[in-house]
C-alpha cells in the first residue's frame, strides 16, 4: 500500500515510518508542505495519490499553545482540516493523531472513546477542533488518541521527552520536584507506530481509536521508575500542578481505556513500565 506520512520528522512520525516500512511510504515533512496551507496539502497528496494518510503534524508545544491560540488552531484544527480534505479528494483512509487532553480529567477511571470531551487548554480545544474537521470531511477516518508520547526520535515541538529532561536533571540538581496530582499513561512513539502499522494491516471499522500503553501512573511516579531502570540516586519529592503553575492547566487524570482497539481485537500495546524499560534500554543500554 502507498501511504503518505504527514509531520514525518516528529518524534512519531519517524517511527511510523519505520514501522510501516513493507509498505510503499512516502515521507511529508514540514519543509515540504506545511498543513496550513490548504492548496499545497492537497497537490502534494493528490501527485502521491496514496491508499492512506497519517497525519502527526501538529503544534504540541502545550504551553505554548496557550499563548498562541491562532497558531494553534491554524495548525492543530484547520490543518487537519486541510488534510482530510485531500485524503477525502483521493479516496484514502486518513489516520489523524489526537490527545488524551481532550478531557477534563474529573472522571476516576479510563477514559472511554465515546465519553463526553471537554478540553481545559488551548492545546486541547485546537486538537478537538481537528478532531471534528476529521471526522466531518473524511468518511475513512481513524482519530488515535494518545498519551505522553516519549521515543528515541527527537520532539521536534517540545525538543525533549519527559524522560531525556528526567536524566538530565538528575544530573544537574540533587533533588527533583514532580507534578504527582496528573495521572496519565506514557507512550512509547515505537508501540504506538507498530499499533498504527496493526491498525492499517486490518482496517477495523473507522471512528475513534483510544491508543496508549497499558496502565498508568503520576509523572512522580514516572520519574521515579526512570531513576529506578536507570540505576540513579537522586531525591525526588512531589509536588502539586498548581504548585508548579504552567501556562496551560492540565487533566489531573486523563488515563485512556484501548477500548475500540480490544473490541476489534488488535490491541497491541503493553505495559508502560515494560514500554519504558526498552525506550531505556535502547537509550541509556540499561
Ligand atoms: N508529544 C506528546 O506527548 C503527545 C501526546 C498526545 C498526543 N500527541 C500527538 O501526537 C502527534 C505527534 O506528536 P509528536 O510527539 O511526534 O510531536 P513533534 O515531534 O513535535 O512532531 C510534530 C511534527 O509536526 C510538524 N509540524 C508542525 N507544524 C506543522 C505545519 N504547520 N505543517 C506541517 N508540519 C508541521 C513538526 O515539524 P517542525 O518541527 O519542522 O515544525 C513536527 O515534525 C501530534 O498530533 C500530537 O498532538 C503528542
């Protein structure tokens, strides 16, 4: 299958890529075509004419995303509207990447696909607004939410993952305070391209895909898991979100059930702690 690949120099979408490398792939990234741009998106989609589409540009910076809200929509919504447009003009299954923060986090248990959304941050909203651009301009679409999304490839929008600033901070600082009132599940970008690349194998019915790792945890939690593979002493305290005070306001629990996933039986994902364990491996050789 021939399958354009769009944001093909972020984290994930250099694993997507590597994922999906039996098929006929064909790189997109920002240099190339930026997704606001309507007319330039659907040439560049129409020349390779694929059989899909994966979307992960995105403006993902969250904190900046609160000071940009125009930049964030043009991005986050209007160019996934852009991109569905042109995967609708060709016929092609679009695979559009969304956001554990579309909800508030009041629920305590894992979110479902079909719960009620309600975004508490410029970031969220805008990728909502994508979210339904998708879903109203493609009749073939897949949205994949995600979660805390770390990989070996850099984040281009965020320059590092929550785990290389983890082991750069343990080596600069004593001790370490972490945010331990915001649950959530890291994602390993590798499970999840090798998730997309089952997805695209089978074609399940089309709508919303819930996609992380299995479990969950703080970022405290995290961190300390990190130290702990890592082999690091280094004291880590908690602390609180509003004590931390960033920009955007977060969900204190926006954990994701792979619900849609299980049902069409293609769940592919495991455990966080088992996911970070290879990431370390790999990065670290612990
Ligand atoms: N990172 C997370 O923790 C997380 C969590 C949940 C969901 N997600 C979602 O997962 C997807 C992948 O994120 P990621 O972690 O791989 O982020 P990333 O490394 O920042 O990648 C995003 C890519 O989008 C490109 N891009 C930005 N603006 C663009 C534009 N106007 N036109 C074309 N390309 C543009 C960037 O290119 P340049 O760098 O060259 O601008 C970059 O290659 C996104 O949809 C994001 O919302 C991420």
């Amino acid at each position: 299958m021939t399958i354009a690949i769009i944001g093909a120099d972020g984290q994930l979408g250099k694993d997507v890529q590597l994922a999906l490398k039996a098929h006929d792939t064909r790189p997109i990234a920002h240099g190339e075509v930026d997704i606001t741009d309507a007319a330039k998106v659907v040439a560049a989609i129409a020349a390779i004419h694929p059989d899909w589409v994966i979307n992960t540009a995105a403006m993902t910076h969250v904190d900046d995303c609160e000071g940009q809200h125009m930049r964030a929509f043009e991005i986050n919504a209007l160019g996934a509207r852009h991109v569905a447009e042109a995967s609708r003009q060709v016929g092609a299954a679009l695979i559009h990447i969304s956001t554990d923060y579309v909800f508030d986090g009041e629920k305590k248990t894992p979110y479902m696909e079909g719960d009620a959304t309600h975004p508490l941050n410029v970031y969220g909203i805008s990728k909502l607004a994508g979210e339904f651009y998708v879903r109203n301009t493609c009749p073939v679409y897949y949205i994949i939410r995600t979660s805390g999304l770390y990989g070996t490839h850099k984040c281009r929008g965020k320059g590092q993952n929550f785990v290389e600033t983890m082991l750069k901070l343990a080596k600069e600082k004593e001790s370490l305070r972490i945010v331990s009132d915001e649950v959530l599940t890291p994602t390993f970008t590798e499970d999840l391209a090798r998730q997309i690349d089952v997805l695209v194998e089978s074609k399940p019915p089309h709508g919303i895909y819930h996609a992380t790792n299995d479990g969950a945890c703080s970022w405290f939690d995290f961190a300390k898991e990190i130290f702990r593979i890592a082999a690091i002493e280094v004291a880590v305290e908690e602390t609180t979100a509003s004590q931390w005070n960033a920009p955007a306001r977060r969900p204190a629990y926006s954990v994701l059930e792979n619900k849609a996933l299980k049902r069409a039986g293609i769940d592919a994902m495991s455990h966080w702690k088992d996911a970070l364990g290879r990431y370390l491996s790999k990065k670290i050789g612990r």
